[in-house]
C-alpha cells in the first residue's frame, strides 16, 4: 500500500513538473497549456519506440568523363635566382666610311636585309678620282721609260745606276696608282655580313668622314642574352654551362649556353657581364628583354603538368581521381620548370591528377581514366 502510494505521489510530481515547463515556454491560460502538453506528449509516444534511420546518400547524376591522369612525384630540381638581361645579336657592327665625302646614294632602309659585299652607300669622292687619274698617267710614264731604259742598258748606252733609278719611279707610281684605287674602294660602305640594317644614322647629302657612324647592320640569326650577375652569384656560373632562359615575349622557354664571362666586375654596379648563347627561335629578336635562371642549390618538390593546374577566379584548382571520382583540391603553386609547375600544398607524392581537360571536370563526377 506504501509503495502505491509512493508511486502515485512520484507520477504527480512528475506530471506537476511537465505542467510547470509547459506554462514557462507557452504563455497561455494554465488549461490550455495542459492541454497542448498532454497532445505533445501523446503525439511523441508513438515516436518513441521507433528506430533512427540515416538519409540515403545523394548519388550524383553527372556524366561519366574519360580523362588522362599521371601520378604526382616529388622531383629534385636546382633553385634558381633570376637575373635580368637583354637580348643582343652576337655580330654587329656600326657601318662609317674611311675617307671623308659627301654621301651620293644611301641605298637602303631600317629592316631590310642585306648579303655580305652589297653596297650600302656612295660617298662622292671626285678629289679621289682625279688622285687616281694622276696617279695612272704617272705610272704610264714610268712604264715608257723603263722600257727604253731597258733597251739602252742593253746597248751600254747608259750605266747601271741611271736604269735603277728608272725602276725605282716606275714602282712607285705602281704604289702611287693602288693607294688611290684603295681610296676610292673606300668611298663604297658595304656589308661585311649577311644580316638585317637596324639604323640608319645619315642620308644623302650629309658628309661622311671617318669616326662617324652611318648604318648599323646586325645578323638577327646569331642571337644572345647579355646579364649582368652580382658578384655573389658569379661563382655558380661557369663557361659552357646550359641555363634556362625566360623571353617575356615567348611562351616557352630556351635553353642558353654560357659563352663569355667577364673577368671582372664593373666597379659601378659590382656586376659581371655574362653572355648566352640562344637557339635560333621563331620571334625571338635583339633588344627583347629576357631572364636566365642561375642555379644556387638542389632542392626536391612536387611537380604536376601546368595543363593540371586549373584557374577559377583567385583559386588555383586540380582534380584529383580517387575511387574513380573526380575529387577537387585546392593547391598553391610555386616556380614553373619547363611545362611543369610546383604543387606547395594540397596534394601529396602518388596521388594522380588529371592532366587534360580538368576544366571542364565537376567534384565528386565520375572519371575513366585512360
């Protein structure tokens, strides 16, 4: 009898304290609140036995994609410091005339070819020329005279002496005769080698006189980049050496060969002057600017094909394949090698990433790799 009494007190109590929570959340007439509380709970007892079940996952309903992947590896390369540089032609010259004259013809023009002996410019030079006919009649006489001298010393009608003297004007009216020829050569500016005209630094009717520059002819054939290199980098390049070479106007890089180092730094700016030789390149031309990669050290990173590496805005994306499923990862990149590119964070060694097509990929669709 206790107990039952015990018990029905426990139930009232409990029942008193639900009534109590109920009025506190609801604030409406005590009935009502009873009312609401005792529906609550006679709604939740059918609930209250029944087991929780988890959502079904959501299968994607997205195409099936055939993509080429390759596995990430971590590859050692050298760490490099760009120095900055200027493309230059390897032979080029400042074309001026060796006598002085006005200029009669100026047969070319800034951009055109030219072959090795064809004639550039023509100096008037008729002083030159009237040298040359005094010269050749001089060298006539001479001639004349010898030969008579020749027959009489044969003859003994004169002495041995008299004949010597005879040759020795004879040859030098010879020399007399050259020199002009020489001078009046000299009237002609001509190339000295096959190569294109990149200035022209007079026109017909200015005067010409040695020192003075008229034309400057490069061979757009032979190019090199020319760096200056601080001294604390100058001991990492050595002659021969084949150094990657960044033109700003080409989108693949070359390949540079060290050819001149110089043996000594400028006082100026502390620099040496380096020279590479650069491979003949379709749009590569002399004063294009350009960077060559010094190596400083040997490191190891994880390296992908750039065609991995997808742009979206301000993120850099790769698709990763994982359970034949396209798996989007964001990455920070680092230094581009070649047709590869630094993967710093995001991916790790022996994961494959899809190496074509990525942009049109979606995360979580289904890929066949190939």
């Amino acid at each position: 009898m206790n107990m039952k009494i015990n018990q029905e007190a426990s139930e009232g109590s409990s029942r008193r304290s639900l009534w109590l929570r109920a009025a506190h959340f609801f604030p409406f007439p005590a009935s009502r609140a009873v009312s609401i509380t005792c529906t609550a709970l006679v709604g939740l007892l059918p609930l209250a036995g029944c087991k929780r079940h988890d959502a079904p996952a959501i299968q994607s309903n997205l195409p099936s994609a055939t993509v080429r992947v390759q596995t990430i590896e971590s590859k050692k390369h050298f760490a490099v410091e760009e120095v900055v540089g200027t493309v230059r032609a390897k032979r080029r010259a400042s074309l001026e005339a060796k006598v002085s004259g006005r200029i009669e013809q100026m047969l070319v023009a800034p951009g055109q070819p030219v072959k090795a002996g064809q004639l550039l410019a023509q100096l008037d030079v008729r002083e030159i020329q009237a040298r040359l006919d005094q010269a050749g009649a001089q060298r006539d006489q001479a001639e004349r005279d010898l030969q008579r001298f020749v027959s009489l010393l044969r003859q003994q009608a004169v002495t041995q002496a008299e004949y010597d003297g005879v040759e020795a004007r004879h040859r030098v009216a010879k020399a007399a005769v050259t020199e002009a020829e020489t001078m009046l050569d000299h009237a002609k500016v001509a190339a000295p080698f096959d190569g294109l005209i990149t200035r022209k630094l007079a026109d017909v009717g200015d005067l010409a006189s040695p020192g003075r520059a008229l034309l400057e002819l490069e061979d757009p054939m032979a190019l090199r980049l020319e760096a200056d290199v601080s001294e604390g980098l100058i001991d990492c390049v050595q002659l021969g050496a084949k150094m990657t070479v960044r033109i700003a106007a080409l989108t693949d890089d070359l390949e540079g060969t060290v050819s001149e180092i110089s043996p000594a730094a400028d006082p100026n700016s502390r620099t040496f002057r380096v020279q590479l030789d650069l491979p003949a390149t379709p749009g590569l031309r002399a004063g294009q600017f350009g960077r060559v990669a010094v190596p400083v050290a040997e490191t190891s990173a994880l390296r992908a094909p750039a065609s991995a590496v997808v742009q979206r805005g301000q993120m850099e994306i790769v698709f990763v394949v994982t359970n034949r499923r396209a798996q989007l990862r964001l990455v920070k990149t680092g230094k581009r090698v070649g047709h590869e590119v630094e993967l710093a964070s995001g991916v790790s060694a022996g994961e494959q990433v899809v190496v074509e097509n990525a942009a049109q990929l979606f995360d979580g669709q289904p890929v066949e790799a190939k």
